[in-house]
C-alpha cells in the first residue's frame, strides 16, 4: 500500500495526471470553440449580406414609388390648375 501512495504522490504522477485530466481536454474544448466561431461567422457574414441587399432593393423600391408618387402628384395639382 505504502508503494502505491509514494507512487500516487509522485509529482511526476501528479502532473501527469492534472495535464491528462484538465489541460489536454481544456486545449481540445478551445479548439472546438474556435472551429465552432469560425463557421458561425460565415453564417453572420452571408446573413448580413442578405439583409443588406434586401435592405437595398427596399430602398430601391421605395425610390420608385416616391418618384411614381410625386409624378402623380404633379399631374394632379396640373390637373387642378387647369380647372
């Protein structure tokens, strides 16, 4: 028993065993973390490009209609004019 504990308390075999049981698994963790960051940012990069063009052809849209607007709008007070 006396051989077991002496070679337990190694430090060698306590190292050893925090570096097995903390550090190998904390690096593999963070190293999924980072890989998991990395295609979540493709994802947030396409979806605001997405959002962006829509963003655009709303605008777009709405400039058509303002100018359809304001060209009835000028017809009208003509129109009015000439009453």
């Amino acid at each position: 028993m006396d051989k077991v504990e002496k070679k337990r308390n190694n430090p060698e075999v306590i190292i050893k065993d925090l570096v097995s049981s903390f550090l190998i698994p904390d690096v593999e963790r963070k190293k999924v973390e980072r890989e998991v960051q990395f295609k979540e940012r493709r994802f947030l990069e396409a979806a605001r490009k997405t959002i962006k063009q829509a963003e655009q052809q709303a605008g777009v849209r709405l400039d058509g209609e303002n100018m359809l607007n304001y060209a009835a709008n000028d017809a009208d007070e003509e129109e009015k004019k000439q009453d």
